[in-house]
C-alpha cells in the first residue's frame, strides 16, 4: 500500500490494471504499471466496481480536482485472496488523502508433521554386546566433539584468540 503520486486511470491494462479506476493515465502511472507488470503485481483498487466517492484518494485544495493516486499493490498469485479495495472518504485522518481500505481473505495452511520418528531398538542394544560397544563409542565421539567445542568457547573467552 501507498502513496504513489500515479494515475493509472480507467481503462484496463494486461492483468494488472482493471478498468474500475479513476481518471485518465499520467507518466507516473504508466512508470507503476510497468514496475507492476515486471514484478507480477495486480492494483487491487481498479478490481473492483466502487462509487466514485469510494474511489478517489486525493482532493486538490479548494475541492477543484479529485485524484485516485494512492494504491493497493498485491501478487497476481494473490489476487484472488482480496474481497474489496476501496477509500473511506470521511475518515479523520488529519490528511487530505482518504484511507485505502482493503478486505482480504488468508487461509493458512496447517504444517504437516514429520510421518517417522527415528526409533531406537534398546533391546538389541541389550542383547548384542558388539552392537553396544559400537553405540558407546558413537556417543562419546559426540560427546568429545562438544566438548572441543566448550574448550575453544572458555579460551575464547579467557583471550588466548
């Protein structure tokens, strides 16, 4: 969202611009429609067929000219996720934009959970005294390497580095 100084207009332009907007295009406007277009984006404003009261985000001092420059940008991807863009012209804002107000729907998606977690066969351990010893001596080279690791943290931290 923001304040793009840029009228895109009212006529529709590839997948990015609809034709629900306000106004005529300006060189502003063509710059963010191509910066849209090379970045995938969709103005989320212009999708949607609003009152012109709703669709203007600007007024010019003394009420003379009434702007829509002020823009929802969103992935293309994610276009579908937006139910409505529009402005709340009486917002109190202590500005002469109006509030852009846009409603979207997120569905997250739940995390899947590992299927298979590594068990260990203790009773071999038990039974198999070759198949013990190997374990053993697994660990302790884990356990000789972490601790080769705490001695270079303690001379770290005395200042033999």
């Amino acid at each position: 969202m923001g304040d793009f100084n840029a009228k895109v207009g009212a006529r529709r332009i590839g997948n990015t611009v609809d034709s629900h907007g306000l106004g005529e295009i300006n060189e502003r406007g063509e710059m963010l429609v191509g910066w849209c277009q090379e970045n995938d984006l969709v103005v989320a404003n212009t999708w949607f067929e609003n009152h012109p009261r709703r669709k203007w985000t600007w007024i010019s001092p003394g009420d003379k000219y009434r702007n829509q420059i002020d823009y929802v940008l969103i992935q293309s991807r994610f276009q579908n996720a937006v139910l409505s863009a529009k402005t709340m012209p009486g917002a109190d804002c202590g500005s002469d934009h109006n509030q852009v107000v846009c409603k979207a729907h997120a569905k997250l998606k739940a995390l899947k959970k590992p299927k298979h977690q590594m068990k260990y066969n203790l009773k071999a351990l038990n039974k198999d005294p070759d198949l013990r010893n190997k374990f053993t001596i697994d660990v302790k080279n884990k356990f000789k390497a972490l601790e080769a690791s705490t001695a270079e943290e303690r001379q770290w931290e005395i200042g033999k580095y």
